[in-house]
C-alpha cells in the first residue's frame, strides 16, 4: 500500500509548515535517512529526513505553496511490489488529509483482487495486537522483525499515523540509553483563549484605519508561549546596579590587543561568561522546572535572545563556563547570525537552565523581563550610564552604571539563591579579571 509522507512536526511547538524546496522528484528511490524536502517551520528552515525506503510515486504539495498543517500528506512513498497504478485511488485520499493507512490497504487490496496481474509480491504475514487489532508496518519492518524474532505489537511506530518502520524496529533491537533531559520533547504550547474576539476586537475599531497583519507561526508561538509563562511561572524580581568601569577598561585593552585578530569583545560577551561562572559558583540555581521535579544542571548553558524581524530567538551557549569570552563572542556572532536568517537548527535554540535579555544597546535602562520555560531565570541588562556615585573613600565620583533585573522563577528558585546568584553576577562584572582565569 501506498504510504503517505506526512508534514512532520520539526521542533516542539510547530503546528504548520511551509514545504520551501523538494530535494526529490517523483520516481526517485530513497533510503531511511535521504534528504526529501527543505520545510520552513515557525522558527527556522530545516532539512526533512525519509524514515522509510522506496520509491516516490506522487508529490502532493508544491514547493513555496501555502502553509500545510502538521500531519497533512505531501507525499506518496510507494514500496517493495507497487506501481504507480496503485496511485490511482489512494492520491485523492491523501490529498485531502483524510485517507488513514487502513483505509489505502484496504483500495489496494481490492484494486489487486479485480486485476490480479497488479497483485504485488507475498510479504510477511500482517501482526496483530493481543486484542487481535491489525498492527500497521511497512513490509521491510516487518520483515526485519520476522529475521530478529521481534514482537511488532510490542514496538511503537514513528511513521505515519503510527505506522511502525524500519528505524522503529532497529531501534528496539537496540540497546537502551537513558534520554538525556534536554533532549525530552517539549509539550506543544497552547494559546490561552483571549478575552474577546478577534471580531469584537475590529468592531471596536470599525470607524478608524488599520492595517491587518497576519499571524506567521513565530509570532504565534510567541503569544503562547509567553502568556503560559506570565500565568503559570510565578516570577519575582531582584535588582541590583552594577559599575562597569573596571570592565570597560579591560575591554579596551583587550580589544587594541586583539585588534590583529580581527576580534571584538563586547561588553554582552562578558555579561554572557560571567553568568556562566555564576550559575558554577551557585549550583542551585543552575536549574529548570520539569513539571513534578526539578533538573539540576551541570553545565552552564546560557541562552541569549536575539532579536529578529517578527519576532526574537533564544539560541543557546552550551559549556559556556569552559569557554573564554573570545570564543564566546565568536560563537554568539554565528549564532545571532543565523538566528536572523532561521537558519538555526531546534538543538541550538533549546535547552539551558538561564537566559539573558540585553536592551541596553536600544538606550533602555531597565525594565523586567518574562521567564522563557522551562529556565529557571532571566537576566534583564539595561544600558551603562553616568551616574553620581559615592566612592569608596567618602567622595563623590561619576562611575558608569548598568542596572540588571534577575527575573526567578520561585519554583525553582528562592529569595535567597536568587540573591546568591545575583550577587556572583555583579562580582564577576566589576572584577572581571576573574573572568579571564
């Protein structure tokens, strides 16, 4: 039977794609692993993966055509004994969304049954569950099960509607490896149903000139994600100001010596290392939500939002506390930049225990930021400026002055540790020698 290539679900919270380029054409053969398509998620541009073999008999989506939701047919996968007649009655099907893979065995079978010259080649005998339900494989898996004395009923299948195939079967011949906690798939955000809509909301302005834009998947996943956040995650708010005057002095000398090198640091490159050092320095803190627990990191990885067109990235620095603040400056440059391209790939944008939200470069002074889950903080970085400071002599001085906001999340997170983990940040920015050790 004809197996139908759904629009795949690229990262956590993707409910629609847009199908960019085809890397196959109908007709090509294909491997578990071959390249299909490039697909524009809400987040980035990802290249899609066969999970099965044989031949593409239709493509069902043109490439740059409209937004597809996730688990609509794109293509059809014929198998070992098909044709391209046995497209004949499972395309329409597929191309309404509707067609379920008992259903397009059942038009083959009876299609084989009226022309018995179109019958394809004896495979495996179909399994069943121990309720004596029919369990959906793909020929090769099932064979594969049959050489390795495998239960299919016992096996969980990652194709299409369930359908189980070859990587699902291979993998449960596979030693078992406990998942690491990053990697755990994150439950698909919800938007909160809004107070009004969107109708009463335009009637309210039916008399004035707007301009509707529309909603594109980064701008939703966004709202969602944000609104969970403000009514679920119970912030509180430390704040502290920190002198910057020791740290841009040693900027500028680092800098003209590293100026042959073409390197730049930039005071965000530090604020990023001497968070990483702090959340070492304070292990508590270095911590997410899960839900009926908490996770303990023991690396430092640090997430930085990076502002977009339409919207904003988190990419993250893994090990930033093993890394100097050059190559930190140099890996945030890449990330940043392919963060404004969508080039980023879900393993870059997810994960950390701590996130920093920089608006100083925009003149702005301080302001609070919104927990992204599951970290457990995030650090609001106001810009450096002027300020009549009392010195340590008694004296009155000018000293350039950042205000910081530490927004926690008091599940993970208490008064104190927040305070601890603060307090570290600030000791490592006004003693930034430390930093370089």
């Amino acid at each position: 039977m004809p197996t139908e290539i759904l629009m795949p679900a690229l990262s956590p919270t993707m409910e629609e794609g847009t199908l960019a380029k085809w890397l196959v054409k109908e007709g090509d053969s294909v491997s578990s692993g071959d390249l299909l398509a490039e697909i524009e998620t809400d987040k980035a541009t990802m290249e899609f993966e066969a999970v099965d073999e044989g031949v593409i008999g239709k493509l069902l989506v043109e490439a740059g055509s409209a937004a597809v939701k996730v688990n609509t047919p794109i293509a059809l996968l014929l198998e070992e004994g098909e044709s391209a007649e046995d497209l004949t009655e499972a395309a329409p099907a597929a191309n309404g969304g509707e067609a379920t893979a008992a259903g397009a065995s059942d038009e083959v079978e009876t299609a084989a049954a009226k022309d018995p010259a179109r019958a394809p080649e004896p495979e495996p005998p179909l399994a069943t569950s121990s309720d004596g339900k029919r369990l959906f494989a793909s020929p090769l898996a099932r064979r594969i099960a049959e050489d390795k004395g495998l239960d299919l009923s016992q096996i969980k299948g990652t194709g299409p509607r369930g359908r189980i195939v070859k990587a699902d079967v291979e993998a449960a011949s596979a030693p078992k490896t406990p998942a690491r906690a990053e990697e755990a798939p994150a439950e698909t955000a919800k938007s909160a149903p809004p107070s009004a809509s969107a109708g009463q909301v335009a009637a309210l302005y039916a008399d004035r000139a707007y301009q509707e834009v529309p909603l594109d998947g980064m701008r939703k996943t966004i709202a969602a994600r944000l609104t969970e956040a403000k009514q679920q995650i119970p912030h509180f708010y430390l704040r502290r100001d920190i002198r910057l005057d020791a740290l841009l002095s040693l900027r500028a000398d680092l800098n003209r010596q590293l100026a042959a090198r073409e390197i730049k640091l930039s005071v965000n490159d530090f604020i990023i290392k001497a968070c990483a050092a702090a959340l070492q320095q304070v292990p508590d803190a270095n911590a997410v939500w899960a839900g009926d627990r908490i996770l303990r990191l023991t690396p430092s990885d640090v997430a930085v939002a990076v502002a977009i067109e339409g919207g904003l990235f988190t990419p993250v620095l893994r090990d930033a506390h093993q890394k100097s603040v050059s190559a930190l400056s140099a890996e945030m440059k890449d990330l940043a930049a392919r963060a404004r391209d969508r080039k980023l790939s879900p393993q870059e944008y997810q994960g950390g225990s701590f996130a920093i939200s920089n608006l100083g470069m925009f003149g702005i002074e301080n302001f609070d930021a919104v927990i992204n889950p599951p970290h457990g903080a995030i650090l609001a970085v106001g810009a450096g400026v002027n300020r009549p400071v009392v010195q340590e002599d008694g004296t009155l001085g000018v000293a350039t002055v950042m205000s910081v906001t530490l927004s926690v999340d008091h599940r993970v997170i208490d008064g104190a540790l927040g305070a601890q983990l603060l307090a570290a940040i600030k000791d490592g920015l006004e003693a930034p020698l430390a930093l370089l050790a």
